[in-house]
C-alpha cells in the first residue's frame, strides 16, 4: 500500500485527537473530576455500561454451573436460615428492611424477590459464591460450603413466593444453624496457592500487608510479606515453617498476646492455602 | 616524519602528575604489606619500594626518550643516534641493573636456615573450608591451647607457624607479617617471624579453595610481651560457666544442639568438627572475618548461616524459637 | 585538542573525578543519616535483615527493613514513631519476650540514631 503524504496526515490526524482525548481524562482525573462520593449517583451512560457489563459476565460465567436439585426441606431450613443470619443484613426480606448500613450501599443490594424472578438459579448460585467486585458483596465460597450455598440459592428461587406474613412465619420456626465451613468438607484437598491467593482478599489481608503479585496489597500496616519464604521467623518468634504459618494465621493472639493482628476466624483449609501461596514470595 | 603536537603535549602533561597521585596508599592499613610489623615484613616492604622507585626511574627515562624520538630528525641531539646508547644503555645498563636488583632480592628475601637463640613461640594453623584452626604449642611442641580465626602473637619473640590443610590447598597470608605460604594437605610448610610492632592486622586465604574463598580472612592481634601473656593464661582458662539460669538454659541448649561439632572447655560439649568456641565471646569477629561479633550477628549465624556464606560446613539452627535462640546466642557470647 | 588550557583544566577534572570514586560504595545518603548507618553496621543488623542503603544487608532471618518508615506498627504492636522504634531497637525483649530478636546493649544514641536513619526510608 502506498504511503501518500494524505494518508499520513490521516494517521496524524487521528493520533492526535486520541492524545487530545487521553489527556483531557488524563487531566479530568488528576483534577478529581469523577465524584466516587455515594451520595454521586453514577450518569446514565455510566451506570447503563457497568449493569450490562455486570450482567453479561455473570450471565456467561453461571452458564457452566450445574444445578443441583435441592430438596424443599433444606432450601427452607438450612437455606432460610443462612438467608435470615446473613443476607437479610444487606438484602432486606419480604417486608423487612435491611440493616441500616446497608441502606446506602452503592450500588444498592438487590431485592432478591425480584433477583428469583430475573435471573437464572447458576447465576444466584455464581454471585453468592463468587461476589461482585467493587461492591459489598462479598465471594461466600470462604464462609460457607458447597451443600450451603446451594441451600442458600434455593432459597432465594422461592422468595418471589413468600408474602411478608409467611416468610415471618417460616423464618420464627428455624433454629439457629450450626455453622460450617469449607474446611468441614469431607474430601481432603491439597494446598492450593491459587485458592490461597483468594483468601487473601477475602479475609482483607490486603488492607495490611504489602504482598508482591496482588494487585491492591500495598498498605504497609503490618510488614510486607515480600520474601516471607526465605524468612526465617514469623512474628519474631516462631521459626517459620508451614506448620507454625498456618498456626499464626489462625490464631495470632494466642501467640503473641497484644499483637495488632487480629482473630480473623481462617478456617484451616484456608490458612493451608494461604501458607502454600506465601510459600512461593521468595 | 610527522610532528604530532597533540600526543606531545598529553605526554608532557601527564609528566606533570604528581608521584604522590600515583604512589598507592594503603586502603586497607591492617592488611598493607607496605605497613610492616615484623623485621620480615620491613625487609619485604624495603624491597618493594625498591623495586617500584627503580622502575619508576627507568620508566620516566624511556618515557623521555621515546619523546624525544619521535619528535623527528631535526629536534634529535647528535648523542643519541650513536651506537654507544643503543648498545649501553639498551643492553648493558638493564642487564647490570637487574643482576643488581636480583642479588638484593635473594639477599633481602627471609630465610630459614641459621640457628635460633630463643626458642620460638610454635602455633599450628590448619587451613580448612573456610576457616583456621589454631593451636599453640608449649615447650615441648605439645598442643596447649586450641582456638580459631584469631591469631595472636607476641612482640620481639620468634614465631614458627606450622601450616597444614585437612581438605584443599589453602594459603597463609597475613601482608603486615610476612609473605604468603601456602597449606597443601598431606604437607607441612613453616613460616617464621619476629614482629616488632603492636596492632591489629588482618590477614587473608590467598589460594583459591573454594565457594567461600572470599571469606576466609584471619584476624591477627600483635602484642607487647606481657599482655601476650595475659592474653594467653585467660585462653587456656575454661569457658565462662553458666552462672545465671539464663546462661544455664543457654548452655543446655549448646551442648544439645552444637555440642556434636564445637568444643567449650568446661562444659559437656566437645565436638572437634568445627572450631573451638570456649572463648568465642572475645574474638574481633565470627565466621573468620565474614561478620561482627555480637549477639545478634551470633544469632543470625545460627539461624541462618547458609545465607550469611553459602555452602560452609554449618547447617542452620533455623527450628529454634526465638526464646530459644536468644538463650543460645547469648550463651555463646558469654563465653568471653 | 587545540587549546592547551582547556586540555589542562579538563584532565585535571578527570583525575578529581575519579579519585571521587574511592568512596563507600552505600548510595548516596541524606545528611545526618550517616551516624545511624554506621552503627547498623557496626552492630551488624544486616545480618538479620534487608536494608536498602546498607551495602551487604541482605538477612532473612527478620522482616526486611525496606519502607519501615510508612508500617503503621512494629513489631506487631507498637505504633510506629521515632520514639518508639528507638525503645524497641534498644530493648527488644522488653515489648516480645521470647523475640529472635536479641537485646543487644544498644545505647540509646545509637538507636535513636539508627531509628532516624530508617526513618527516612520510605
């Protein structure tokens, strides 16, 4: 293809508006221009992309998830009482409203009524499991095992289906459950970095400690755990191995009593998970 | 012939630089060759100086010379084209020069024969991967006192060193001493010394053997005649005993873990791998000159030794609590 | 190479040049800093740990020293100030009993001075 001086100044041409545009965002957000205040709600065009964005990448992802059948029992047992002990917080019930934190959540918590009646059992299953990234949803994969979150997600299908009167009824009569975790499953799985390298978000280890690799681990609130692999003690007292790492992850008072470290209730599959990532920060 | 102005004058330049900038001074004043403390050392650090002022000389008289020549014809004096020069001062003056320099060079260099009127202060030093094991002899040439990676020698009494090696061909060098000598397995060499001035020198392994050659250095300390003596009789003392329960938990601690390698006098561990430490407490420095001796360079050598020098001969104490290795570590520099 | 003086002047700024490199190889360090740098080295705490600045302090035993100055606590509870690193490098043992972390006699100038030099490095 010949390069004539008009093609030239075409390419030039469009270069230079695409410079003129990444500046002008450029100095748009150095200046602060986009309020990320809650009290902003987002424009239109904005928040029509992220909902449709939103939508589609549960919607793809949830279509490899098998639906298991879940009996009527468990759904309205187990599952609304995992419902009324966890979820009502943010996502209100029929007739009740969700705690007052909640309530200026941004984006909202969706009335899940309206979630059963919209959208697909694997892509409830999807969210409750996994979460959504920049709200207050959080991935429950790490406080719940497979049968409860499916026990959960059935619930949430016969919401649409309980006026306030019967899910006032049926919520009194379920006890307390006892609570589980992933590590309670039966089959024992081997330590897995990657899982490890989830937990840390999940249990906010992030917001402390500077790990190498995670994007957004960069608050030096405790030391960094950059080359913690080679290190040859863990919180100045304990040599490190995997044993003695999963045993402060879990329990750091006990350890080192007054330690800004707090409780953070890991399970132990999690803190073996955990270990087995940190074990590769040479 | 070409006149080259340019060359001319950065040679004339470079004339001008003073000597001092190009006379070496000691980096290192403990480890200078040319900062002498012994009479062997003196004559080796004269001769040096020599050499060097000798050969500086006959430099700067080439270095005119070559200046002059390549000036051209015209610029050259009528003595220098005839054949007296090239003859004289191309073959016989460096000839006559060298024999010179080399008759005192054999005259100056130290020997060994000749009898002694004082009976010599006889130490054995070991070469191993990476480290000196030093023992003293009394009288009789019996071992009186076994220590490491310090030697420590008196004023105005000869010295005998006997060199040997238990693995590879190491080398004993201390420059403010005397001149190298090499440690071949299977072979006794002998070093002999007067020194005359006290200091702290250091000295260096100058034959490569291995991964941590680099750091094998040899503290040395010259002393007066009775503060060798102290020096001496606190050594031959056994290790400080554990007086307190820190020290006691201390000690228990050593004689589990170490006791299998390291030898403190007075105390249940007497392991010969590894060097003596019944005075480590005192010595200027730990893992023969690699780190500072204090208790948290101790513990950090504990822990984590293979770090500090790759490959040495110590495995880490890296399962120890911190409670644990602080009582170790303390322990053993207590051993003053 | 036509003007003698320049030539001079240009050779001789070399030699100083180059006589400047016989310096400690540490990087460049704000003044003040250089009390706290030696004595870490004089105590040898890059024995146990890393520490950008000191040249050979590579430890592993303790948490690298890299960016102390911004962590929120030290050694696990202590609010991280000047003052109380100083305390903490002088008395270990005193805040974590059983710390690997020796006490090691360090004056109360040299920690405060080794404090300032960590200080400003963030």
């Amino acid at each position: 293809m010949n390069l004539t001086p008009a093609i030239y100044r075409r390419i030039a041409t469009l270069a230079g508006a695409l410079a003129l545009v990444m500046a002008t965002a450029g100095i748009m957000l150095l200046h602060g221009g986009y309020n990320v205040a809650a009290t902003a709600p987002h424009t239109a065009p904005v928040f029509a992309l992220l909902d449709y964005a939103s939508r589609r990448s549960i919607a793809v992802r949830a279509r490899f998830v098998v639906v298991p059948p879940v009996p009527a029992d468990v759904a309205l047992g187990r599952g609304l009482a995992i419902y009324r002990d966890h979820c009502v917080q943010c996502h209100g019930a029929p007739g009740i409203a969700p705690d007052p934190f909640a309530l200026g959540l941004s984006p909202a918590a969706a009335n899940l009524a309206l979630v059963a009646r919209e959208r697909k059992p694997a892509e409830v299953y999807w969210t409750v499991r996994y979460g959504l990234k920049m709200t207050a949803m959080p991935a429950w994969e790490f406080r719940f095992s497979e049968a409860d979150l499916w026990a959960v997600t059935a619930f949430v299908g016969y919401l649409a289906e309980l006026s306030p009167e019967a899910y006032r009824d049926v919520a009194a009569r379920v006890p307390a459950p006892r609570p589980t975790t992933p590590s309670a499953d039966p089959g024992k799985s081997p330590p897995d970095p990657r899982r490890g390298e989830m937990a840390l978000h999940q249990y906010a280890c992030i917001t402390c400690h500077e790990i190498p690799g995670i994007v957004g681990a960069d608050h030096p609130v405790g030391p960094s755990l950059a080359g913690i692999a080679v290190r040859r003690y863990i919180a100045g007292t304990l040599p490190n191995t995997p044993a003695n790492l999963v045993a402060w992850i879990r329990s750091p008072g006990t350890i080192k009593p007054g330690t800004a470290m707090p409780d953070l209730q890991v399970s132990e599959r999690d803190a073996t998970d955990v270990a087995a990532f940190l074990s590769g920060l040479r | 012939m070409n006149r080259h102005p340019a060359l001319e004058r950065t040679f004339r330049w470079l004339l001008r630089i003073p000597a001092w900038l190009v006379l070496a001074q000691p980096a290192f004043a403990s480890q200078s060759p040319l900062l002498a403390h012994s009479e062997e050392a003196s004559r080796t650090a004269t001769l040096a100086w020599v050499l060097f002022s000798g050969g500086l000389l006959v430099f700067i008289a080439v270095g005119v010379l070559l200046v002059v020549a390549v000036r051209g014809a015209r610029g050259r004096p009528a003595w220098m084209t005839t054949r007296g020069l090239l003859v004289g001062g191309g073959i016989a003056f460096p000839a006559i020069v060298l024999g010179l320099l080399l008759v005192y060079t054999e005259v100056v260099t130290p020997r060994f024969g000749g009898e002694l009127t004082v009976a010599p202060l006889r130490v054995s030093v070991t070469g191993q991967m990476w480290w000196w094991r030093v023992r003293y002899h009394g009288a009789n040439g019996e071992p009186i006192l076994v220590t490491a990676n310090e030697l420590h020698v008196p004023i105005g009494r000869p010295v005998e060193i006997v060199l040997d090696s238990t693995d590879v061909i190491h080398s004993f060098w201390v420059p403010g001493l005397s001149g190298m000598q090499d440690m071949i397995p299977g072979r006794l060499n002998r070093l002999r010394f007067v020194a005359d001035t006290a200091g702290t020198l250091r000295g260096q392994c100058t034959e490569y053997c291995g991964l941590q050659h680099a750091k094998m250095s040899l503290d040395v300390r010259v002393h007066a005649p009775e503060e060798f003596d102290r020096w001496l009789a606190a050594q031959l003392a056994p290790g400080r005993a554990a007086d307190t329960a820190a020290l006691v938990r201390g000690q228990s601690l050593f004689v589990d873990q170490c006791g299998a390698c390291h030898a403190v006098r007075g105390s249940a561990a007497a392991g010969t791998t590894g060097p003596d430490l019944t005075h480590v407490g005192s010595r200027m420095s730990l893992a023969a000159g690699a780190l500072p001796n204090n208790v948290g360079t101790m513990a950090a050598w504990i822990v984590s030794n293979q770090h500090l020098k790759p490959g040495n001969r110590m495995p880490e104490f890296d399962r120890l609590s911190g409670a644990d290795l602080t009582a170790l570590a303390n322990y053993v520099v207590s051993l003053q | 190479m036509t003007n003698r003086p320049l030539v001079r002047w240009w050779l001789r700024g070399l030699v100083v040049l180059l006589l400047g490199a016989c310096s400690a190889a540490d990087e460049d360090m704000p003044p003040g800093s250089l009390a706290g740098a030696d004595a870490i080295r004089r105590y040898g705490c890059g024995t146990c740990h890393i520490i950008p600045g000191i040249e050979g302090a590579l430890g592993t035993v303790g948490p690298s020293l890299a960016g102390v100055a911004r962590r929120v606590y030290l050694a696990g509870r202590l609010p991280n100030t000047p003052d109380t690193m100083a305390q903490w490098i002088s008395n270990p043992q005193r805040f974590v009993p059983g710390s690997a972390m020796p006490d090691m006699q360090v004056s109360l100038a040299d920690a405060r001075a080794i404090a300032s030099f960590l200080g400003r490095r963030r």
